[in-house]
C-alpha cells in the first residue's frame, strides 16, 4: 500500500484551570518533533493542539475569581499560547472548545449518533469527581477518595442523555484486531483488554447541573459533557466536510498521557462508529514525569516550569534532555542537576567543541574554504559506510524512538572527536600534507552536515544554526546522504569564523528544594554474600493494574518479566494511581515463594525504598527491557 502524502498529528486539548506545566510541555514538544520529521520527509503536516475550556470545574474557577467563564478561559488560554511560542512549537492549528466551529461539529456529531439510535435519555446515578470531571467507580477509590485529586467524590442523581456504547463492544475489539497498531505502545494494550473484559457500559453524555458548556440540540437544559466536548476537538479543527477534512481525516496520531488512554482508545472510536466516520490510525500514549524519584505535586512544591527551565538553560538543552532521557512512551525521572549535567557533557562538549573545533579548523588552514575531494579515498569510502544509517534514522522516528535517534547520533558525534584526536589535523598541516589535510576536513564536514539532519526535528534551532555556519541552505531527510548533490560544493566557503553553540553552566545547589529529612531507620542484622547472593532480581514491566474493591491499600499487578507474566500483590495503592503504575519498569524479586495474599497468589514482590512508611519504587536509571538480572 503506497504510504499517502500528508500526516495529521494531534496532542490532547488542554485544560484551561491551571498553568501548563511540564506534562503539557512534553505532549506537544513530542507532537512538535513528529511534524517536523515527517515535514522534513516532504509530506504535508498538519498539526493541532488546543485547550479544553468548558465543564464544572472551570465555573467554579471562575466564579471564585469573579470573572464570566469566558473571560476567565481567555486569560489562561493565553498563557498556554505565549508558552507554544516560547518552545517553539510549529503547530498548524490551535483548538478551543469555545470556538463557534467547535460548538458546531459538537452537534453534528450529536445528532449524528442520536440518527443512529445510539442517544437516548434516562437518569444517571454514581459518584462524580470535580476534579477529573468525570464519574468515578467506587473500586477504584482510595480511602473513600479519588486517588487522583485526593478529594471525596459526591453522589450524583440527575437526567441524563447517555450514548449506547455498550453495542460497540464487538465491533471495537474487532476493529482492534484488524488495526493492532491503534493502541500504542503494546504496553497499553493488556490495561485496556483487561477494563473491556468487564463489558462496554452504555454512557452518561450530557449534564443539567451546570450550565458552562455546548446545549444539547432541541433540550438546552442539558450540556455536553466531556466526551462530545472535548473528543470532538479532533475533528472540528478541521472543519468537518471541507477540503481540509477530507485531505487529513482521519488522524494518522493521537498523542495523549496514558491517563485518559481509556478515553482515546475506547469512548473515541465508539462515539466515531456511531456517527459513521473513519477512526484514527493510531492512539500512543505516554507516561508521566516524576522529580527526584518523587511524583511531582504542588504540595512538595516540585512541580517543572517549563518557562523556568527554558529560561534558565535554553530551549534546545530542555528539548535534548527530555527526548534524551528515556524512550518515549514510559514513565520519566526529572533531574534539573541532571539536565546541567547533559547540557555540559553532551551537547557543550561533544556536539558544540566538535562543531566549533571544525569550522575554527577549516578557517585557519583554508581561510574558510572548502575543497571536495574530486575522488573518494579508501578512508572516506569506510567512513560513509558508519554514516549510511538514514534508513534506521528513519524508521526511528516513525516508532517515536527519539532517545534512540539521539543515540544513534552521539554515537557518530563521540567517533568524529575521537578521529580528530587520532588525524590530528594540526600535525597533518605541519606535515606540508595539504592534499590528506582536505580528506580529514571534508569528512567531518560532512559528517556533521548529516548528524546536523538527522537530529532537526529534535534540535531545530541547533541544526538550522550549524546549516547556517557551514553556508548550506535547509536540508530535508533525502539529503542526509554522504556527497549528496545538494552538500558542499567544492571552492564554497564557511558563513562563520566559529559557532557557540552552547554555553556550560553550574548547578545552583540553592535551586535544590529544602524538605524536611525523613527517619532513617535501624539497619537489619548482617548476612552473608552467600545469602544475599540467593535473591534473584530481576528488572520488570508493569502490564496491568487492578484495585481491589475491598482493600484501600492493595493494588493487584500483572508483571513482565522476560517471556512470562507473574501475578503481583502490592500494598502501594494509596501512593500510585493505577495509570501512574501501567508501562512501569521496577524491579522485582522473582524467586520468592509465591504466597496468598487477599484470596490471590501473589508470585514476587516489588522492590522499594520505603521513606517515612512511603514507598517510592525502585526504577532503572535508563531504560531497559524487562527479565535481565540485577547485578
């Protein structure tokens, strides 16, 4: 099947009640850097991001700043705008919930599906959250207490329009199997199978309580709820029916965080084949961040700014760090003291000094000018074998493998310094060797032109900044191929005496959040390494998670471990949500005896570090598969 030649990529619509933070960052830097390499692949992009500006929790919002709901969204919604033109982000189009086109495809979808038979109204009864906007199950209260927001929900009884998603249960799980890319990374795929194995349940669509929202069509007594609402956001942008519709309809990515995978992967694709229309290629969903090895949260006060940072160590240096880290998908560990780190080792040194060290070379034996070997040496041939790896570029970027391109393209960047250290360029020109001095110069001239295309869509300022220096125009991905008829011609000379391309910096040791020290306690009696040595660790993916219904502390795992999967009974069900502990890496010990713990047989256990009767689990500082031993 020929591949088409556009590409429709989507992050979620935000939500206005708050200031973005670094999660908002990363969604749409992530969808920022998938435009930019399928641009720089010559199709045609088109990429939307916006914000979610209706439902209960922004009225209340408002009210208690004295503001109308639409003079209060406004605000936040600039906020969210000013920060896209901070990072840089490329989007085509920028959705609100508020815009007439929006309110308008809302009700064509509606009524759509109430053509369909699928709309109809009853009264809906359970316990509704505020601050997720959405009714929550009894089982999965902590405490009595949405583990998310930490706040009771209340009971809610009121008419209600539902939608009949429990007669599209057959046919999702159908369109599944015949599309097993939708749900992405597989590593989502277990949670959802396992939530659809309780059976579709038919769905509460509309609200009379509250009166911020789009009216039902012929019952304006009712609001959408989020699911039209927000959903639909997708659709909208493009102006259902018109040109743009049918050139990028349907979506070829819905980028989300894995916490409303649920409703991307599930509630979405009903809702489409209810109303007839063609359901998204694909839902990839993402993990969340933590600080330090703790979950970020307001009361710690280690919430990420991502203005702060940016201002802080420049934007290219936060892009490097976040896409560097880890593979995208899982969950992350953010390190301020890390990312100086990275900013001084890896991009200071091994991409700035390389990149400044070439042209400052070039300049001083060549006035600037560069001169192309006429025929490939034996030495070059050898080289451009090393850099042959655009096809692995690639298909990288098409599995939103970004750590893996950046290490792909360090690895080139740590063997061109190590060829200068053993050319010896300076020694090679003392020598009176002009003609092997023009070789040396030429591949790493070429050699960084390449890396300087592989890595754009991650570092667009820095690439389009090295490009700029060495007088070459932008290259897309068809160029990024040794002695490529669009590189250097031979007598062209450099744009620049030299290039900074990153400044090092000092960690700020005052930066680092003061808190209280927690007890340490007592150490446990000593043992022998020949004990010790007995306790089979392993690393361990998390698959699925499940509260139990009768237990406010238990939380019942399905655990990957090399080939097979292990049943795991855990007590941290007060410290991570279900979604926070999905697509996990932890660490476990694998050769315990299995034990029955509340009714079912638990086969390991989960190592954590435990601070004042808090688990924090232990995570792997790089990614790693799951089944390798602990050393």
């Amino acid at each position: 099947m020929e591949e088409k030649n556009t590409f429709y990529v989507t992050t979620p619509i935000y939500y206005v009640n708050d200031n973005p933070h670094i999660g908002h960052a990363y969604t749409t830097m992530a969808a920022d850097i998938i435009a930019r390499f399928y641009r720089l692949l010559g199709r045609e992009v088109y990429f939307l991001t916006g914000t979610d500006e209706h439902g209960e929790k922004l009225e209340i919002a408002a009210e208690n700043a004295g503001l109308e709901p639409k003079e209060f969204v406004d605000n936040v919604v600039k906020k969210f705008q000013n920060l896209w033109k901070l990072l840089e982000i490329s989007n085509d189009d920028f959705i609100r919930t508020t815009d007439t086109r929006h309110v308008e495809f809302c009700k064509k979808i509606f009524l759509k599906m109430k053509e369909r038979g699928d709309i109809y109204k009853g009264y809906y009864e359970g316990l509704y959250c505020v601050g997720c906007e959405s009714f929550i199950r009894k089982v999965d209260l902590v405490d009595g207490k949405c583990p998310q927001h930490d706040q009771a929900p209340k009971l809610v009884k009121e008419e209600s329009y539902f939608f009949k998603m429990s007669k599209y249960q057959e046919p999702l799980l159908d369109f599944y199997k015949k599309n097993p890319d939708f749900i992405s990374p597989p590593s989502k795929r277990k949670g959802i199978m396992n939530l659809l194995s309780e059976g579709l349940k038919d769905l509460s669509i509309s609200r009379k309580s509250i009166s911020w929202g789009i009216p039902i069509p012929g019952d304006p007594e009712h609001v959408m709820y989020v699911w039209i609402d927000a959903l639909s956001n997708y659709i909208s942008a493009l102006k259902y029916g018109s040109d743009l519709y049918k050139k990028f309809w349907p979506a070829d990515v819905h980028l989300i965080g894995k916490d409303i995978k649920w409703f991307h992967m599930v509630i979405w694709p009903t809702m489409l084949m209810s109303a007839g229309l063609p359901l998204p290629r694909k839902v990839f969903a993402h993990g969340f961040w933590n600080v330090d090895g703790v979950k970020m949260s307001k009361t710690l006060g280690n919430v990420v700014d991502p203005v702060e940072m940016v201002n802080l160590y420049g934007l290219e240096s936060f892009r490097y760090y976040l896409f560097k880290k880890a593979q995208f998908g899982q969950d992350n560990d953010f390190s301020e003291r890390e990312l100086v780190d990275v900013l001084n080792t890896e991009l200071a040194d091994d991409l700035g000094n390389l990149v400044n060290r070439i042209i400052v070379l070039v300049q001083k034996y060549f006035k600037g000018e560069i001169h192309v070997p006429e025929e490939r040496t034996t030495e070059e041939e050898q080289v451009e074998t090393r850099f042959n790896i655009v096809e692995s570029i690639i298909d990288q970027y098409k599995q939103f493998k970004f750590s893996k391109v950046l290490k792909q393209c360090w690895k080139l960047l740590r063997w061109m310094n190590k060829y200068i250290s053993e050319t010896e360029p300076w020694v090679i020109h003392k020598q009176g060797d002009m003609e092997r001095l023009k070789n040396v110069l030429y591949i790493l001239l070429e050699g960084i032109r390449i890396i300087a295309i592989f890595f754009k869509p991650v570092l667009p300022g820095t690439s389009k900044k090295i490009l700029t220096a060495l007088n070459l125009p932008p290259q897309d991905l068809s160029r990024a191929t040794w002695r490529n008829k669009h590189g250097y011609k031979d007598g062209m000379t450099l744009a620049k005496k030299k290039l900074i391309l990153f400044n090092k910096m000092e960690y700020s040791e005052k930066r680092e959040k003061e808190m209280d020290e927690p007890k340490i306690k007592d150490a446990k009696p000593e043992i022998t390494f020949d004990i010790f040595s007995k306790i089979d660790m392993r690393s361990a993916e998390i698959v699925s998670a499940e509260a139990f219904p009768d237990s406010s502390k238990l939380v019942k795992l399905e655990v990957e471990c090399g080939p097979e999967t292990r049943t795991v009974v855990a007590g941290i069900a007060k410290y991570y949500s279900l979604d926070e502990l999905e697509g996990k890496t932890v660490i476990m010990v694998v050769n315990l005896k299995p034990r029955k713990i509340h009714g079912v047989l638990s086969e390991a256990m989960l190592l954590a570090v435990d601070v004042d009767n808090e688990p924090f689990l232990l995570v792997p500082d790089k990614a790693v598969e799951s089944g390798f031993p602990v050393l």
